[in-house]
C-alpha cells in the first residue's frame, strides 16, 4: 500500500488558529468526531487531560508489550521503541499540564473504546499480529482527528499542545499501517481495515455514558 506522507501537510504549531486538514487520516476513518464530543470535551477539560495522560501511557505500554511479543521482528521492534519513547514523552507533557492547571489526580475507568476494537483481533497467528497493528492505525488516526477536532476551541496553551501533536499521531498511524501491510497478506489487511472501520465508527457515533478521550457520543 503506498501511503501518503499526512506529516508533510502539517504546518508548523505556530499557526493554530487554522487548524490542518487531514484528508488521508479522513479518507481512513469512517467518520467525524461528533461535535456533541467536542462540546463534552471543552465542558470537562480536566476529565480530557486525565484521560488522554491515561492514553499516552497505554499506548507506550502497548508499544512495549508488543516489542516483547514480536522481538524478533526488527522492524516493528525499532518502530515500537520510537513510538513507545514519544508517547513517554507526550504522558509527561500532560502530567506538567496537570500540575499548571491544578488538575487533581483521580482513577478513570476506562473506556469502551480500545476493548471494542480489539474484539475485531483473531487469536491465532500471523493475523493476530496484523489486526492489532490495523487497530493501532485506527487509535492513532482517531487521536489525530480528535486533536484536530479540539484545537480551534481551546486556550492557546492547549492548542499549542494539541496541534504539536498532531505530527507524531500521523507519523504513529502511517507506521502501524505500513506494519500491517508488511507483516500481513494485502487482501486480508484491507478487509480487516473495512471491518474494523465499520466497527470504530460506531464506537464513536453511538452514545456513551461516560466521557472519555475516544469516547462515543455523551448519553447525557
């Protein structure tokens, strides 16, 4: 699959005030973050900032866990130990954001979202191995979305932010995808891509009773 550089279509943080279109990361998805998400996520700010410092440790935690799994694939290995260093990085930026703004520590349950895309991964081998990586697409890919979605709304320190991360969720999403491909048989990787966008969709579109970072509509 030949991928379009998304990354190169980003402009520099400065310009926050207009936010990057994304049309491969779009195209990928099967749909827009809800603007009632959007209106959730500005309402609950510090729900949004303890639940995306959760995410970034989660992906790290993957990108770790897979490295032990699949040790013996050196291109995957040298992808998740980038990956996993990045979203180390990003978790402490959020946690620095959290004490500036007094946001207090508390345990969130986490979302719907991450379990029911991996109920879309098969069990047994080589697939396993490329559904997981197509399901890493998509959480990176919706991550970049959601930051696109939030930056014209938020304060300029938040947008800053937020927008400087779009890069290296494009960058992750590419590299999970390109993974995929490489360790998986074409068709099979693009029929997962199909089920699964089917799927994330409508984790997003359908209500949720809980606000979370890639949470699907708020019930309330």
């Amino acid at each position: 699959m030949q991928l379009t550089p998304v990354i190169d279509s980003i402009p520099p943080a400065a310009k926050v005030s207009r936010v990057p279109v994304l049309p491969e990361i779009h195209e990928f998805l099967g749909c827009r973050t809800p603007d009632a998400w959007v209106e959730a996520a500005l309402a609950d700010q510090e729900t949004l900032l303890l639940d995306h410092k959760n995410c970034e440790f989660k992906a790290a935690s993957t990108a770790m866990s897979m490295i032990a799994k699949y040790g013996s694939y050196s291109d995957l290995v040298l992808m998740m130990s980038r990956l996993a260093r990045e979203e180390l990085v990003h978790h402490e930026q959020v946690v620095r954001l959290m004490k500036k703004r007094k946001v207090e520590w508390r345990s969130l349950s986490a979302s719907r979202y991450a379990s029911g895309l991996r109920s879309a991964v098969r069990s047994h081998e080589p697939v396993k191995l490329s559904d997981t990586l197509v399901v890493g697409a998509f959480i990176e890919a919706r991550s970049c979305e959601r930051f696109e979605a939030l930056v014209p709304h938020l304060d300029e320190e938040l947008g800053r932010f937020y927008h400087g991360l779009l890069k290296s969720e494009a960058r992750h999403f590419q590299g999970y995808l390109k993974l995929a491909y490489q360790y998986g048989d074409a068709a099979d990787v693009a029929q997962t891509i199909d089920k699964v966008r089917v799927l994330e969709a409508g984790l997003i579109d359908s209500p949720d009773t809980e606000f979370r970072f890639h949470s699907g509509v708020p019930s309330a």
